[in-house]
C-alpha cells in the first residue's frame, strides 16, 4: 500500500498540520486522517531531543509506524530551519518496511571430524505420551449446553 504524508507549517498561526493519505484505489490516493500542532510545542519538544519531537507527533487518531515517524520528524526540523519551505510531501511504499531476511552463515569448516553435539530429530519425536493427564469420565459426563428449538427439529422432518 502506498502512503504519503503531507507535512504543513503555517506560522502566521502558529500551527502544524500533518495529512496521512493511503492508496484505497489503485492510483488514487485518499485522506485518511489531518492532525494538528501547535507550532510552538512541536518547537520545544524538537529542542528537547529527537525522541520528544516523534513522541509529540504520535497522536490516537496518527500513529505512523516507526520509520515513517523518523522521515516526517527529519522533514518538519528542516522545516523549522530559517529560509526552509513551509511544506513537505514524503511518499512511503509498505513493502519499504519489511527487510529481507538473510539467513546466518553457518561456518563449517571447524572440527569437520567431531560429531554433533546436538539432539537427534528422532529423539524429539518421543512417543512415550504421559497418560495421566487424562481423566476418562470427564468427557462422558458433559453436557450439551446448546439445545435445538422444536421449530428447527421439525425443519429436518420436512
């Protein structure tokens, strides 16, 4: 799924506004959530550290996941900077979440010659099943809780 964040920095109100649009349609982006900042709080917490900056940004409704919240938090400290612009579109791709997995390089070339030190697979497949766990008259001695209307017995007759 694709998403874009759309980042706004009004400062003649002193106000931030974010806009999170998703790809419901193929090729058609739609807004899914706007919220808003005060400018001077996401300044103060920006001026605390990173952490507080990306903190402030999360909110009920906007909760980006965690790569996301790092670009959209890069883009509104550069925004921030004297001169800068007071917008910014940041496009995202789900697939850019998931990293390949890569499997471990298992190094072989060590005492070729001694035997494994692990556990066999057979001796993980062990037949010998406790039986006490069982109680044999529990089962016989439920009841069926659900009972069948007359009205839908007389459907089956029919």
């Amino acid at each position: 799924m694709k998403q874009k964040y759309v980042v706004l920095l009004d400062n003649e109100n002193g106000k931030l506004a974010i806009q999170e649009y998703a790809e419901l349609d193929k090729e058609m982006l739609s807004l899914l959530c706007e919220e808003t900042y005060d400018a001077i709080a996401i300044k103060a917490a920006m001026d605390k550290d990173r952490n507080a900056l990306i903190q402030a940004l999360r909110t009920h409704n906007m909760y980006p996941p965690g790569t996301y919240t790092e670009r959209i938090a890069d883009a509104i400290v550069e925004m921030f900077q004297p001169g800068a612009n007071s917008s910014a579109e940041l496009f995202f791709e789900e697939r850019e979440l998931f990293d390949p997995v890569v499997p471990a390089v298992v190094d072989e070339s060590d005492d070729d010659d001694d035997e494994d030190s692990g556990i066999e697979v057979d001796d993980l497949l062990d037949d010998d099943i406790d039986d006490d766990f069982e109680e044999k008259g529990i089962i016989k001695d439920l009841k069926n809780s659900i009972k069948i209307s007359d009205e839908d017995a007389s459907i089956d007759e029919a």
